[in-house]
C-alpha cells in the first residue's frame, strides 16, 4: 500500500509538472519608461531608548523643535532638548511599483539613520513628507509607524510596512505606436530577446507582419499594428500575457548573493578555473607524534582546509558546489564566502555572472 500511494504521488507530481503553465512574457520584461519610483524625505524616529542622536547636534535638535512648534508646543531655545537622546534622525524612502499608485494606496518605507543614533529598535517614524527625486517636486506621500528591524545587526536600518499613504497618483506614461520592452536583468542575452520576440510575434501571427523585434540582448521592440492603435491597452496586454517556453532560452550561468543575508543561489553549471584560495581563518593543524586510535579514543582529524577535485573533462574546472561545501565544512562566514566569490570573480576564476543583490 506505501508502495502503490509512492507511485500515485510521484504520478501527480508528474501530471501537476506537465499541466503547469508557461512563463509569459510580462514575467520576464517590463515596458521601458516604467520602471520603479522612489520617493524619499528626511523624517525623525521618536520613543528610542536612549539609543538615539544626542539633543546636543543642531542636525536633529533644529527639525525637533520644528515638530514640537507645529504641535502646538514651542521650544524657547533649541538647549532646552541637548538632553535628549530618545529621537534619530532618518532618511526615509518609499519605492513605487513599476505599475504605479494611486492616491491612499499605501507602499512600505525604508528609514535609515542619518547622524550618530546606534539603534532604531523600538522607535516610531513621526508624520514626514515624501517627495520625488527632482528639485521642487511636490509631497506625494506622507508616512509614519512603528519601526521593524529587517536585521538585528543593523539596527541603524528598518521598515514601515505599509507606512507610506499616498496623497497624489504615481502614475507611469502613455505608450506610443511603438514600444520597447526591457529583459530583467537575469534574462539578459540575445538568447532570451529572440525568443521572447518569436514568442510575440508567433501569438500575434493575425496581424501578417512581425511586430516584436529584438534591438539588443536586453531589448524588444514591438510595433503596434494600426488596427490595434484604437485599443492600445488591449494589445499590450495580448504582448505581455504571450507563453514563453524559458527551457529553449540559453541562460548564462550565474550566482547571485545577497550581501545582507548572505544567501548565495547558483544557477546553470557553474563551475571555478584551477587556482589557489586562501583565507584569513583557515588553518591546518596537526598532532606529533601521531595518537595510536582506540574504540574507546579513535582518531579525529580536523582540518581548516578542504579539497576540489578538477575534472579533466571539464577542462581541470571544479564545480562550484565543492566551493560551497568547502565553505560549510570549515564554517566559513556569510560575508566571507561572498568575499571570496568576488576575489574570484576579480581574478576571472569564476565561470559565471556574479550578481550581487
């Protein structure tokens, strides 16, 4: 019966595989000219426990006694806050989707220290204003909450989630008679341009004539076909809902990490030319004479050290999967694997993108 419910699972995980949709082309591009807004101010985080910056430094204590003044309780002399060390100075920002907003929606917001404050845990963003990137542009959006820690140990860097409400639309613009549609970075090659090009065009053969072109390895152009001009939103959405088989795109091998976390993801055959990696922390220690192992004691070799064998018929390249086991065996650091991925990368050792997040 165990046997017979192994063989139904694996049979649906087969059907659930085969059944699954393909990729579409809004998945693997966007449309130029639409891409992320940020929105950014100067704001205080209030209720800090003694970790935030000193009364003493004008930088805070001038917009403090601003917000004390508009509350209706007016500072006589900016020595009256020197004491004071429960506010921080933050930068704060807001990135729009590249969809866009419209007003009281709400985006999450980043704060970040901008003084001498050590920790923002606990603390409360008071009421900033949010503008755009342009000199003179207006407030777009006003945010304010409590404070989370993405990383306790960065607590000089957090979030609002949903802190942001938006007082005017983020709108993005109008599409013309033609337009380009941009490859994600990950998808980048000529590769992926033309066959997200045949792609489109094979879902719009009624029109006789192509109408995507692929400009470079991270560029499609498509022409809107006159017929289709009355109703433009219509026919971007038949572009960009077009299937995409991503098995047929010849992706270059990468790894990509994320300095904050430290998570590394390898994709494709990722594998390192011969060289020699040394590290700060790896040593090798041995015991002389040599212990004669016991049941009751058997001998322990421990080692910061570890081996890659290079395959010949790869051309004496090593899998980066020894790297990573290497790294795990001798306790290596996040930050220091990335590191040395990037010396790596820096010597032309590692035969794939590196992509850092």
């Amino acid at each position: 019966m165990a046997l017979l419910r192994t063989c139904v699972l694996l049979v649906a995980i087969a059907l659930a595989a085969a059944g699954a949709p393909a990729s579409q082309v809004q998945d693997l591009v966007r449309i130029k000219g639409r891409g992320e807004s940020v929105l950014r101010g100067m704001g205080l985080v209030v209720g800090l426990p003694g970790t935030g910056d000193s009364g003493k430094e004008l930088v805070v204590a001038r917009p403090l006694a601003k917000v004390l003044e508009n509350e209706g309780n007016a500072v006589g002399v900016l020595k009256e806050l020197e004491r004071g060390k429960s506010v921080a100075l933050v930068l704060v920002t807001a990135t729009i989707p590249e969809d866009g907003r419209v007003t009281d929606d709400r985006v999450d917001v980043s704060v970040s220290v901008v003084n001498s404050a050590s920790s923002l845990k606990g603390g409360r963003l008071y009421l900033a204003p949010l503008r755009g990137p342009l000199p003179g542009s207006p407030v777009f959006a006003f945010a304010e909450g409590a404070v989370e820690l993405d990383d306790p140990t960065t607590p000089t860097v957090g979030r609002v989630r949903g802190g942001a409400r938006l007082i005017r639309d983020v709108t993005m613009p109008e599409v013309g008679d033609s337009f380009d549609l941009v490859l994600n970075p990950s998808f980048r090659s000529w590769s992926a341009a033309q066959q997200i090009a045949m792609s489109i065009n094979s879902d719009a053969q009624a029109f006789g004539a192509p109408v995507a072109t692929p400009v470079n390895e991270f560029t499609v152009r498509v022409t809107i076909p006159e017929a289709e001009r009355p109703d433009r939103g219509a026919f971007i959405a038949d572009v960009l809902s077009a299937p995409v088989n991503t098995s047929l795109i010849d992706l270059p091998a990468q790894v990509v990490v994320n300095s904050r976390t430290g998570a590394i993801v390898v994709t494709g055959d990722v594998t390192i030319s011969p060289g020699l990696i040394t590290h700060k922390d790896l040593t090798i220690t041995t015991v002389v004479p040599d212990r004669v192992p016991t049941p009751q004691e058997p001998r322990i070799d421990r080692s910061r050290w570890a081996g890659m064998q290079a395959g010949v018929p790869d051309g004496g390249r090593a899998p980066i999967a020894d790297l990573l086991t290497a790294f795990k065996q001798l306790d290596i650091e996040p930050r220091e694997q990335i590191n040395i991925l990037q010396m790596l990368g820096k010597a032309g050792r590692l035969n794939a993108r590196l992509v850092l997040d």
